[in-house]
C-alpha cells in the first residue's frame, strides 16, 4: 500500500515523460513481487 501511494507521489511530482518512466518500473516492481494488493491499489488511485 504504501509503495503504490508512493509511486502516485512520485509521477505527480515529476514531469509527465518521467512520471510514465517511474510508474511503469513502480508496476513492473509490483508484478516481480507479486504485490497483486499494492498493484490494484496503484491501479486504482
């Protein structure tokens, strides 16, 4: 839960190229992990 709140921070505060960047390496993290909770939550807002 709180690495996705994270991840929201993080690609609102950046610019747009790099928000997209990080949250496709934030998702990528989540599904090596396996986080399916963290991932929905990320997903979802």
């Amino acid at each position: 839960m709180v690495i996705a709140g994270k991840a929201k921070m993080n690609s609102k505060n950046s610019g747009a190229g790099k928000g997209c960047r990080n949250s496709f390496e934030w998702l990528m993290i989540l599904r090596r992990n396996h986080t399916l909770k963290a991932y929905h939550a990320f997903e979802t807002g």
